[in-house]
C-alpha cells in the first residue's frame, strides 16, 4: 500500500496525487463555497458531486455557471452543464474543468451530505475552542 503522507518533494506530491485511489481523489477534487453557503453551513469547501451547481472562476470560461453533470476522477475534472465545444464534424462535447477553478453555488443536499456538513462544522467549532483555551 502506497503511503499518502505529506511529500516536500514537489516530484513525489504529483505522482502520490496521480496514483491516488478514488476515494482519496474525492477528497482532492473539492470545491470551495461561495460567501453565502460558506456563512451558513461554516465550512469553506467540500468534495464535488454530480448536481452541484458551480461558477467557474478562471480559465475560458470564467464567469459562467451551471450544474455539474459528471465528476471524472481520473483525469481529476469535472463537466458543467452548458460549457461544451463543437468538434470538427459538428459533435457537441462538454469541456473539463478543474474544480479547484470553480466555487460551489448550490449544493445538492441529500442525508450524506447533511450529515458530512454537520460533522465538519462541528469539528471546526470544537477545534475553535481547543484554541481559545
């Protein structure tokens, strides 16, 4: 079993983070809340999932939105809903994004991801605590 320790060679950071199992992928494809969200549930970011809907905020396509239709773990991207391209024979394909290069605007809410908000909102509030002590 590969180690995903906290590499200081920038060589062995990119392999550890291409060679990484899925699950471990999730938690590097995370996009950050914008204000509103981020005031609301007190956390800064989360994992991506298929029907947030998202804002890019770099890249060609900066300033536009829409709702995540696939989250490739693979090749470490995600395609957005109305960002696509014509190819040479007129085929329209969706074009991948980086997540880090995106802000969540709406989540998709479900009883996983309610549960995922509380704990890491109350995690963040009992480690506030252990510090002001």
């Amino acid at each position: 079993m590969k180690s995903h320790a906290v590499a200081s060679k920038r060589r062995t950071q990119r392999r550890l983070q291409l060679s990484a199992p899925s699950s471990i992928k999730r938690r590097l494809m995370s996009c950050h809340l914008n204000k509103t969200l981020r005031q609301t549930h007190k956390i800064r970011a989360l994992p991506i999932k298929r029907g947030d809907e998202v804002k890019i905020l770099k890249g060609k396509f900066k300033g536009r939105a829409g709702k995540v239709v696939q989250v490739y773990r693979r090749r470490s991207v995600i395609y957005v809903d109305k960002i696509t391209r014509e190819k040479q024979n007129g085929q329209s394909v969706f074009c991948p994004i980086r997540p880090s290069y995106c802000v969540i605007e709406k989540l998709l809410e479900n009883k996983d991801r309610k549960k995922t908000i509380e704990r890491r909102a109350a995690n963040k509030i009992k480690a506030g605590e252990k510090h002001k002590e």
